[in-house]
C-alpha cells in the first residue's frame, strides 16, 4: 500500500453561529499536502482562507464555530474529534501555525528565550538547560544578531519583522512536519518580507517541513509556492500546480485575481481590481459562488452546484464553461 499523503483534507464544512442560525463559511474544502510541498491557499478577503486553516488543528473558537464535517487526516490520523491532549501534541511538535499578527503567538509577559524553551521542553522533553541553549539557537538561525543576549528580552524589544523572526523560530524550533504560516508577511514592509520568505524557504529547506501558505497576494505565492488552491466564499475554485496557475488558469476568479496582480514590465503600474465586492456567506448567490463577478456569466451559471472537474494533471476548475472560455495567465 502506498504511504498516505502528509496532510489530506477532505470535504471540510466550517459553520459559525448568526442570529440566522448556523451559516457555513467554508464548503466542502479538499486538497492535500504532500511531504516537503508548499501549498498555497489563495483569494479575497473572507474567502475562508484562515478558519479552514485553523480548523484543521481545532484552534476555531467553538461556539460561535463548528466543525460541521468532513476530515482531516495526518499522516493518515484523524485529527477531526482527536481528543484535545492528543491534538495538544500534535499542535507545535507536529504543525505548527505562524500568524500575520506574531503577538498571537508570543507572550507579553515572558522573554523570547523563555518562551521557545517552554515549548522544546513541552514538547521535546529537552531538559531546561538544554531547551534553553536551544531557543538561542533558534534564534540565531532565524537570523536575529546577539541570539543569546535578545533572548533574555521581551516581545516588545524587537521590531515588527524581527518579531516575525521570533515567531518563526518558535514554531520550527520543534522541527514540525508542517507549518501553517496565514499571511505572515502581509503587514511588513516589502524589504522585510522579502527577507523573511527567504527565510522561511531556507528552514524548509533546512527541515524538509511542507508548508500550507495561506495569502491573498499572488506574487507571494510565485515566490514560495508548488501547488495552489484558490478559495471563494469558502468554496475551492481552482486547484492547480504553480505555473498551471499562471500559465492556464482554468477558472474566471484566477484570471481575474491574475490581473489584478501589480505587473512588472511593460503594463506596470496599472493595478487592476475585480469589479464587485466578496460575498458574504449568508447571502452566496445560487449557481456559482463568483457569477455575480463573472464577465462570462452565463444563465446555467446561475443554477445549481457547480461540481470540480478535473482539467489537466492536479488542475481541477469549478466552472461550468472552462472548456469554452480562452482565459488570460500571465506571460
Ligand atoms: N469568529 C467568527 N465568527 C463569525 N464569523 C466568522 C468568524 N471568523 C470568521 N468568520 C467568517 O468566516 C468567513 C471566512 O473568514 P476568514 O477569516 O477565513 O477569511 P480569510 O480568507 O482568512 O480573509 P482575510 O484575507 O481577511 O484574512 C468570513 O465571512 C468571516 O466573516
Ligand atoms: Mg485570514
């Protein structure tokens, strides 16, 4: 029997709790991740990206949310209903999560130091000496000067991208098998950015983690990513490897989100946006999720589930007029 897959989600259905009862933000989501891959998750504001994210560890607050269905195998464990002390191992020894906002991570009240130490010892079973020569370690892969003197101060001695540093450091410092990093560039200066996607490249490079990259700047994804899932109001609409992406992408959203894509060249400096706003989930359109955005809206596009389809090798498209529509990668 062949080796399941490192991370495979199926048919996943997240609900929150309105005045309106249960409303489903993220619909029947599938994809899987395999050993060593980065998987990016793309698409609008509110699109679903962070609570599927989040659902795969248990980490949605429940209430307001709940794990409606579907399933989340780790190497083929079930971590869906896992039993909270079990999934509190499998959470930062196993997968780990970066977050765009690194104070959600990092505690005020204790230094850098002592907090990536708490964790290798929690989870590692390191002793305290060790777990502290550890976390300077970390830190000076991570890239931050004086490891061993910055790991004595606090979370608000640093700057914002050497705080992302911090974070990174703490959530590879258990050497994970996946990292789950949600936007963790989005609120940094393009320099910094730049310099902190090297670095995530190089640790998993260095660590042979797979890494799910959740963003909604598609550049980022050319930058870091093998395969990409794009989502639209909690629904999959395309799913392709990188270049299938940008070369053929078989969905209107893609081609749409591709064009608003800041150019570099000849075209630069005409940003583009896709006309209309993102759909709230108590008020989705019938049909297809995006055909009140769509410039090739059609009346069967406005009736019924639109299925997946397959299109091409790991390329699947949710639109009912992909195999008539010539769309627009880039070049
Ligand atoms: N705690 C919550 N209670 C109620 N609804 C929520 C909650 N968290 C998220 N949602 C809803 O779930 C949907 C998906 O949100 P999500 O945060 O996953 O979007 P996103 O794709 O990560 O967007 P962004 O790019 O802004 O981070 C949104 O409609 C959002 O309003
Ligand atoms: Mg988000």
């Amino acid at each position: 029997m062949s080796e399941p897959p490192l991370l495979e989600v199926t048919d996943l259905d997240v609900d929150f709790a309105t005045d309106h009862g249960w409303e489903r933000v993220v619909n029947h989501v599938s994809f899987t991740v395999d050993r060593g891959e980065t998987l990016g998750l793309v698409g609008e504001s509110g699109s679903g990206k962070s609570v599927t994210c989040m659902a795969l560890t248990a980490l949605i607050p429940m209430p307001p949310g709940r794990v409606a269905g579907g399933s989340v195998r780790l190497e083929g464990r079930e971590l869906i209903g896992m039993p909270a002390a079990e999934l509190e191992q499998v959470r930062g020894a196993e997968v780990a999560n970066i977050f765009q906002e690194p104070m959600t991570s990092l505690n005020p009240a204790f230094t850098v130091g002592e907090q990536i130490a708490e964790m290798v010892r929690r989870h590692k079973g390191l002793s305290r000496r060790a777990a502290r020569g550890r976390a300077v370690e970390m830190l000076d892969r991570v890239g931050i000067p004086n490891a061993s003197r910055r790991a004595e101060e606090y979370p608000h001695q640093f700057s914002g991208g050497m705080r992302q540093r911090v974070m990174i450091a703490m959530a590879v410092s258990c050497e994970p098998k996946l990292l789950i990093a949600d936007e963790p560039t989005t609120a940094l200066d393009v320099t910094i950015q730049a310099q902190v996607l090297d670095l995530l490249r190089d640790m998993q490079a260095e660590l042979g983690m797979s890494v799910v990259f959740i963003t909604h700047d598609l550049g980022v994804v050319a930058h870091s990513c093998d395969h990409v899932v794009v989502l639209y109001g909690g629904r999959v609409m395309e799913e392709a490897p990188i270049d299938e992406l940008y070369f053929r992408p078989a969905h209107p959203y893609t081609e749409g989100l591709l064009t608003a894509m800041p150019q570099i060249g000849p075209r630069a400096g005409r940003l583009a946006s896709i006309p209309g706003s993102t759909p709230v989930p108590s008020s989705l359109p019938a049909g297809c999720v995006f055909n009140p955005r769509c410039p090739y809206v059609v009346e069967r596009c406005r009736e019924g589930e639109i299925p997946l389809v397959e299109v091409g090798p790991g390329h699947r498209s949710r639109c009912v007029r992909v195999s008539e529509l010539n769309l627009v990668g880039t070049s």
